[in-house]
C-alpha cells in the first residue's frame, strides 16, 4: 500500500487561514443543562450477510487519494481495501498518513486529497463556515452496543487509594484529552459536571494517545479521554482504570465522520458514490466481525496490517467503534457539539450543518446495497 505526503504552497496557504480562524482559546463553559438529542439508533442488522453488490457494466479505473489516521475505527475503509470492495467498483484507493483535521482540511478542500477521515470538532465546522468545498457524507464512530470506545482513564494508584470515588474527586486534578475544542473536551465537561465541577476546577493539557499511556505510567497526568485501543493498553499495561466509559456521561456522541472534497461531491459524483458502496461493505463486514464473529480473523488481520495495533490479543479485549451499518450521521448530535464550540468560543460562526452533511451518497449507495 503506497503512502505519500501532499503539501503545495496553495495547500499549506489554506492550512495558515484555517488555523487563523479558531478563536483564541477560552475558558470553556458547562454545556446547557439540557441534554443533547438522542443518537439515532441503528437499524439493528439482519441476520443475513452483507448482499453482494449486483453486477454492472465495468468503469473506468480511478484513483480515489484518502487522508486517513491509523486509528482502528477506520476499519471500515482498511477491509474494504483488503477485500477488494474498491477494485470491483473500479477504484484505485492510495492512503496518505495525516494526523487529525487540521493537516487534512487544506489537502481536502485543494482536491489533493479527495476523501478523509476524522473526528468533528471546531476546527472542521470553522472550515466549512469558511465556505470550504467539503462535505461530510458518512458515520464512522459512535458507540458499540451502548458501550463506548471513548472513556475516561484515571490513574491506578488514585483509584486504589480512594483518592478518586466520585466525580467531585476530580477536582484539582491533571487531566489530558487528544485534542481541544473537540467531543473529548465536551466529554470531560460533561463528566465534571457530574460532579457540579467545570473545567476551572481541573488542569487541561491535550498530548497524543501514544503519550497518555506514558504520562499516565510517569504519574505527570492523573486522567485522560482516552480512545480504545488504547485504553485497553493502560490497563494491560496496569498503569490507567477504565473508571467511566462515555455511555455514562456522553452516550451516542458523534465521534467519526467520512468526508469527501470537491471531486467526489461535485465533479465525480458517481464516484463518490461507487466509493460509498464499498465503504459502506466494509463497515458491515467489520460489524458482522465484532457483533457475529462472521469472518472475524480477517477482519482483525487488516486491522493489524493498517493500524498500529499489532498484538492480536488487544482486539479480544479492547471495545470497539460502532460504526451504522446504513452509514447515515446523527446530525442532531453535530448540532449539539457545534453548540457547545459557539458558547465555548472555540468556533465563530454557526453553520448549517443540515447542509453540510450530504447523505445523498449513502442513500444512492444503499439502493444498491439494501438497507439493515
């Protein structure tokens, strides 16, 4: 699988205005003490494998570039890839490595990078409210089960102690998310609230997920919203306690969005659909894995091919990403989290989001596919 990086001087122009147009950050407010709209719930799945895509007349080949992070809740596009879904719908698929929205939106929206993966935040809606031509088109992480991928990791020692019970225990403490201005700090605002505490009440710091687990071993953080696999590890590794999950102070949070640029949305429509097909095939062949354990070695055996979770033992353990099977988006959830940025500071401008989310690829898709 070839890799590459894409920076022209056009691209990394666009990256200095998107990064110009995040207000200077501020101290966060609790969200509205109403709770946000419930996530959709999926259809639940047939009992009957993913049908297969009828036949039809062959097309062009096409290489489709997609910005993606590593991270296994991408499952979906790695067994698409692996199984062969893009190639019958005459794709080309090249992967380049970027980590987070931030170094994908100039790429996406230059058309140098035509689909990308990754989490909602302010950064991608003060992109789009900037009137950048991305649209996002499919789910790509939210709870399996009612049970999240995303928790709250403390410390081992604090929870043995008794340092640390209950949520007012938090107060005082260090605490770390991957990124700020994004549904991790919604989530620990969320948490702390809980316990009638803000995020005055705690030191904040964001650092990568690789560094929780060690900052968590060094005792230089007491807690982090940490994602799997990588919670799984802090607790293998006897260093972090899985001690909330987010089903219990943010269940159904959007967490994964699919997007595509402007070649797929606009000029190659029917490509962007042909891409959906197979993506949306490869979500359910990752579900039926960890639901039905339908083919599950292979699943796991792409997984640890294009992530960095090679151990074979993490995936028995670790709780996955829920990915809908039908691949539409929970936008009242968008909607909630674009609240919070707007009150927050963190975004200044709202943005229509039931125009920025296109599900017409998902629609045409599944009138192919079916729907579960």
């Amino acid at each position: 699988m070839r890799r590459f990086g894409l920076i022209s001087i056009a691209a990394s122009a666009l990256a200095l205005a998107l990064a110009g147009c995040a207000a200077p950050a501020a101290p966060a407010p609790a969200p509205a003490a109403k709770a946000p709209p419930a996530a959709a719930t999926p259809r639940p799945p047939s009992e009957t494998a993913t049908p297969v895509v009828a036949a039809r007349a062959p097309v062009a080949s096409a290489r489709v570039v997609v910005a993606e992070h590593g991270l296994v809740s991408n499952a979906p596009l790695y067994v698409a890839y692996d199984k062969g879904y893009f190639g019958e719908q005459g794709i080309e698929v090249e992967f380049t490595r970027m980590q987070g929205t931030a170094e994908m939106m100039a790429p996406l929206a230059a058309g140098q990078v035509d689909v990308a993966v990754s989490a909602p935040g302010a950064q991608l809606f003060n992109a789009m409210g900037r009137d950048i031509p991305i649209r996002v088109v499919a789910d790509k992480g939210s709870d399996f089960r009612g049970r999240g991928f995303v928790a709250l990791v403390i410390r081992k020692d604090l929870v043995e102690s008794g340092a640390v019970k209950d949520y007012a225990d938090l107060k005082g403490r260090r605490f770390t998310t991957a990124s700020l201005a994004s549904a991790n700090e919604i989530d620990l605002v969320r948490a702390l609230a809980k316990g009638g505490l803000t995020l005055q009440d705690v030191e904040l710091s964001p650092m990568s997920y690789p560094e929780m687990v060690a900052a968590l071993a060094g005792k230089s953080i007491d807690g982090g919203v940490i994602v799997e696999p990588f919670v799984t590890q802090a607790v293998a590794r006897d260093v972090g306690v899985r001690w909330r999950g987010t089903e219990e102070f943010y269940a159904g949070a959007m967490r994964g969005v699919l997007m595509y640029g402007p070649r797929l949305t606009t000029q190659e429509p029917d490509l962007g659909t042909r891409f959906m097909i197979a993506y949306l095939r490869g979500a359910r062949d990752y579900m039926d894995a960890f639901e039905k354990d339908l083919d599950r070695e292979r699943v796991i055996a792409s997984l640890i091919e294009h992530t960095a979770v090679k151990d074979r033992a993490v995936y028995d353990k670790m709780d996955p990403a829920g990915i809908n099977r039908n691949g539409y988006l929970d936008v009242a959830d968008l909607e909630y989290q674009q609240e919070y940025y707007l009150k927050a500071g963190h975004q200044r401008t709202p943005v229509e989001l039931r125009e920025a989310v296109d599900h017409s690829f998902v629609d045409r898709a599944l009138a192919v596919l079916g729907k579960q």
